[in-house]
C-alpha cells in the first residue's frame, strides 16, 4: 500500500494575536486571550452571507 504525502505527519495549530505567532494562548495574559476571543472568525463566511441574504 503506498503511503500518502504527510499521513501521520502531526501538525499544530498556530494563530496570530497581536503580531505574533502562537501555538497556544496558555502564556498570553488576559488582555491578548481576549482579542483572541474577540476576533471575527472568516471560517464558514458564504453559509453567513447566505442567511443574511434570506434574511432580507
């Protein structure tokens, strides 16, 4: 069986908070969890533009 290109190749999640590069948010301090918290998500952005589009 041949192997695919990356399979079992671990992989971790890295973010952008304030110009910098994190794997985590377990060292930043409350006001950097925050925007994290805060910041607008562009995943899934046609399924919202379709339901605000209905919604009209």
């Amino acid at each position: 069986m041949e192997k695919l290109v990356g399979e079992g190749v671990g992989f971790e999640r890295i973010r952008r908070v304030t110009g910098y590069l994190s794997g985590d948010v377990k060292r930043f301090n409350n006001g950097k969890r925050a925007e994290e918290k805060d910041r607008v998500k562009h995943t899934g952005i046609k399924e919202v533009m379709a339901q605000e589009k209905c919604a009209k």
